[in-house]
C-alpha cells in the first residue's frame, strides 16, 4: 500500500475568502416542490432543508472533480481550455463525475472526452481538498498509448509538455499546479506515491 504524504497549500491572500459555493441553496423540495426550511433533523448535528410539507431532508454535499496526468515518457499532456471559467489557460483533461460512474470510469471519461487521448488509468495520484468551493479533486496517472489526439469542443487545443515547458503563468487552477509540481517532483525522485492535499 502507498503512504500518503498530506501537505498543506495556504495562500494568505485568499485564505480569509468566503466560501464560492453558495450555501442553503434548496429552496423547494424536489419531491413535492413545497417550500424548504433549514433546520437540524432529528439525530443529525447541522442544518438540512426539510421540506416544509412531506419532510423530506435534501443534503447538500461536495462535487467531485475527476481527471487524470497523462504522460508520455517525460512529458505530461495539458488540454488549453476553450470554455469559462479560465478560457484559454491550460489544465489537465478533468470534469465532474457523472452519476453511475467510478472515480476512474469519470477520470478516463475526462480524458477521452477532453483530449481525445487513449490511455491507459494508473494509480490514483493527487486527492485535493478545495472546502472553499465545496469541491474534491481526484487525479489519477495515465499512461499514454500513443500521440494521435484529438481535442473535444472543450478544448482548444492539447499539447504535450516537458517539465521546463510548462507554462506555469497560464494554468487553470491550483489544484492543477499543485498536481504537476507533484508529479513531476516525483519524477524525479524516481517514485510515485499518493499526495493529499488542501487548497486554500
């Protein structure tokens, strides 16, 4: 079994942000549409939305980000991003799991449907926690079959990249730097393990 290393990523200007997520959203029920009210159930220790009228309890919980490092020998495939946020900055083919998927399933999904890549899904890699977003982050390492891509409508364009070339300046987010500092920290070392990390 792999160790875990847990490091911690604290950006002191965004630290004291409040959060991107908006917080007691449910306004109605989604089984009989009556209006919600925020109020700790019975047994529970927060505030849920309990339908007003049939009492169900709706939760709100963290979305899954899924993606994956391609590599092809000591290059790692970065997609150019052709929709918002972050248009035309570069990130790792990543998305939101779909319902009915694996987090492995969502990762290669990601990749085919953002890079046109065929790979093949290693370990899981990085496990990012974003609480300011509501947001957990999961990439997993790919091994590249071959260079033939072939970018979906949203990407630009794709690109492999040394180490030395890549534009740091013009990535994405920070749970895709944080991602690549890793990897290819890693790399270098000569051995891959799994890093769980918190984002500020």
């Amino acid at each position: 079994m792999m160790p875990w290393r847990l490091l911690r990523y604290r950006d002191e200007a965004t630290a004291t942000l409040p959060p991107m997520y908006t917080p007691r959203s449910i306004r109605h029920c989604k089984l009989c549409g009556a209006p919600t009210e925020y109020q700790v159930p019975a047994g529970d220790n927060r505030e849920r939305a309990v339908c007003s009228v049939c009492k169900s309890v709706h939760y709100e919980n963290p979305l899954n980000v899924v993606g994956t490092v391609p590599a092809w020998d000591d290059q790692v495939l970065l997609c150019r991003r052709n929709i918002e946020p972050r248009y035309g900055f570069w990130t790792l083919p990543a998305g939101f799991m779909e319902l009915g998927e694996t987090s492995a399933e969502g990762a290669q999904r990601e990749t085919i449907e953002e890079a046109g890549a065929h790979i093949e899904l290693l370990d899981l890699f990085t496990v990012l926690n974003v609480v300011r977003v509501g947001q957990l982050h999961l990439y997993y390492r790919a091994r590249l079959l071959d260079t033939e891509f072939a970018p979906g409508p949203e990407s630009i364009e794709v690109q492999l990249f040394r180490e030395e070339q890549i534009p740091w300046d013009e990535i994405a987010f920070r749970t895709v730097r944080e991602t690549l500092k890793c990897y290819f920290a890693d790399r270098r070392r000569g051995g891959f393990e799994i890093h769980c990390t918190d984002i500020a």
